[in-house]
C-alpha cells in the first residue's frame, strides 16, 4: 500500500470518527487500549527490533531511547488511553 493511500484512509476515517456520539467514541477508545493492551509483548519485541536498527544506523543515543518501548513506557501510553 502506498503512503499516499494511507493518508487516504486515514482522512476517510477521521471524518466517519467525528460523526460518532461520545459513547461511540469511548467504546472505540477502549477498543484500541484492550488491543494494545493484548498485543503489548509483540508490540516491544517488534520495537526491541527497530532499536537495534536505529542503533545499527547510528542514531543519537537521545533519539534511540525516544523510540524505545517497554512496560512502563507501553502502561504509560494505555493509562492515556483512560
């Protein structure tokens, strides 16, 4: 899929998510968090591996650890989700 079609979606997404009713729009908040939630380990092992990438590749230090994912980082993101 090209990167074009994506923001195609996306644009074609976010108008059908502003016509949902708040509830509508808290059910699929929490959907996202209890998929997230489910697929945290392969979420962080997927993220170990575009670490040691950017590692490979030689970025900074500082952005490397920007991009790096763990527990706390991923219950931080779930607890934003609330």
């Amino acid at each position: 899929m090209k990167l074009q079609d994506i923001f195609e979606s996306l644009r074609e997404s976010s108008r059908k998510l502003a016509q949902l009713s708040p509830g509508q729009k808290n059910n699929a908040l929490l959907a996202v968090k209890d998929s997230l939630a489910a697929r945290t380990a392969s979420i962080i092992a997927a993220n170990d591996h575009d670490v040691m990438r950017a590692k490979d590749k030689g970025m900074k230090d500082s952005l490397v650890d920007r991009l790096r994912l763990d527990e706390a980082r991923m219950e931080g993101i779930l607890s934003g989700i609330d």
